[in-house]
C-alpha cells in the first residue's frame, strides 16, 4: 500500500513539472500568435498545475497517522479537493466561453497560422502521451486524484487536437472565397471547446459534493442491504439496521444486529466468525476500511 502512496506523489510531481511546461507554451504562443484559445490552453494547464499541487499534498496528508483530532484520518480532504478543484475549472470553462461570444460579436480575430499549428502539434501529442501513461500506470493503484489529473491531461489533449484541427482548415480556407471567415475560427472554436469540456468538471464535482455530504452509494448500499437479508434468514437475526458512506478512499459501514434469545451462550468466537463473514462478502480488506458490527438482544439500538 506505501508503494501505492509512493508511485501516486511521483506521478503528480511529474504531471506539476510537465504541467507547468505546457501553461508556459500555451501562454507565451497565445500571446505570440495572438490567439485566446491557445492562451485558454495554456491558462487551463496553469490552474491544472496549482490542482495537481493541492491533489500532492492531499496524497501526502493521507499517509500521515492517525491524531486525536482527526481519529477517522484524512479521507474527508479528498473529496473536498475534487470539488475545488472541479469548481475552478468549471468557473475557467465559463469565463472562456464568454470570452469567446465577446470575440466574435467584436469581429473575430487574426492569427499567426504557422506558430499556432506547430504549439497545437506538439502539446497534442506530448499531452496524449501524458494521459496515457498515467492511464496505464493508475489501472494498478486507482488512485481518484490521479484520475482526476489523468482526465485533465485528456481534457488538455482534446483541446490542442481540436485547435490543430481548427488552425489546419483556416490554412487551407486562404487564399479561398471562405478568407474572411478566418478570423472567427479561434474564437468559435473556443466557444465549442468551452461547452464540450464543462461537464467532465462538473460531473466531478457532483460525485465530490456526494461524498462531502455522506450521501451513501446506491450501489453499496444495496450490497450491504443483499448480504444482511441474507445472513438474516440464515441465522435467524430478529433485526438489523446498516448505515454505510464512501469518503474519499475511506468506506465507512457500521451495522446492528439484534440476536435471537437462542444466540446468547454461542460465545465471541462465534460472534468473530460472523464478523469475518460479512466483512468477506462486502468489501475486502484494507486500511481504507472502517467496518462496525454490533450485536444486541435490545433493539434499542438498532
């Protein structure tokens, strides 16, 4: 599981580096070729290096002991940092697509073709590249905060394929009747862009307010719910009540049983055997997992 820990900081130290490379680019060719869609390219990756950032130190909190102040550990801060950092890009997606309806009720704008389709060229492939190498390294440690950056360097590499795409046809359009077109290519395709990207960030951030707010997956819940019916008919269990929630990397599933009168002499090894038997049918075992199990003759407590 440290390995886990360990391979998760190197890859978001190495996405903030070549992060941080592509905002420079995108920026400073923006401003070269005149462009806002390449500088929206180039912001976007400058507010995905301050997220990688915040998701590093979120990585490095989470291996920290338990304290007597936080004795459930870290895992709400996971949640609470997809959320952020979904909101950011969400507000970036909207503030670019105004800029982009601004740009082309003013008239669009000029560009400098030839640098514009060389930056589009190669961050296109150097992000593709990036996306999916962590792809392939996150299948063996499924890490959320490294798919959320995975899904950011996808987002990255789709807006540079589709501002090649676009700068490629406003080359060819030269010299053509389609001419005074040209200069409303980068701020329409900013506009599509804009709309095609927001909900991948809004969708995190709905997945991370649930998780906030302890609203309980449907999905486990029913697994809880399956396997307690279950255990149910086969031991004769008079009640039972089950509260569970997912919080980051932490699951959290506290159950109640109430016995029948016959099961009060069975003893604790039998009581453990049970325990095992429900822990083993639910989810598996780890350090991520905070699994209660009470048993009761009052139901009370339920």
């Amino acid at each position: 599981m440290q390995q886990d820990t360990d391979l998760e900081q190197k890859i978001l130290r190495r996405s903030i580096f070549c992060t941080l490379i592509i905002a420079t680019l995108g920026i400073t060719f923006g401003i070269l070729c005149g462009s806002l869609s390449i500088i929206f390219d180039g912001m976007f990756s400058a507010l995905d290096a301050g997220m990688c950032g915040l998701s590093l130190l979120v990585s490095r909190l989470l291996t920290k002991p338990l304290s007597r102040r936080f004795q459930y550990g870290f895992w709400h801060v996971e949640p609470l940092v997809l959320a952020f950092n979904g909101s950011l890009l969400v507000l970036l997606c909207f503030y670019a697509f105004i800029n982009a309806v601004k740009g082309i009720f003013d008239g669009g704008r000029e560009l400098e073709l030839g640098w514009a389709i060389a930056y589009a060229a190669v961050v296109s492939v150097f992000c593709f590249t990036l996306y999916l190498k962590q792809s392939r390294l996150n299948r063996k440690i499924k890490s959320k905060l490294i798919a959320l950056d995975t899904k950011s360097w996808l987002m990255s590499a789709c807006i540079s394929s589709a501002l090649l795409v676009a700068f490629i046809i406003s080359w060819g359009m030269e010299g053509t009747r389609y001419e005074y077109l040209i200069v409303y290519v980068d701020p329409f395709v900013l506009a599509v862009l804009t709309l095609a990207l927001i909900p991948v960030p809004v969708k995190t951030v709905i997945s991370a307010v649930k998780e906030v707010l302890q609203m309980t997956p449907d999905s486990l819940d029913c697994k809880v719910e399956n396997v307690m019916e279950r255990l149910t008919e086969e031991y004769g269990f008079l009640d039972y009540s089950n509260y569970a929630t997912r919080i980051g990397r932490g699951l959290f599933i506290e159950i109640h049983i109430v016995i029948p009168e016959e099961m009060e002499k069975i003893g604790v090894l039998q009581f453990d055997k049970i325990r095992d038997e429900i822990a083993s049918e639910i989810t598996e075992r780890g350090p991520y997992l905070w699994l209660t199990i009470s048993f009761t003759r009052d139901p009370k407590w339920l």
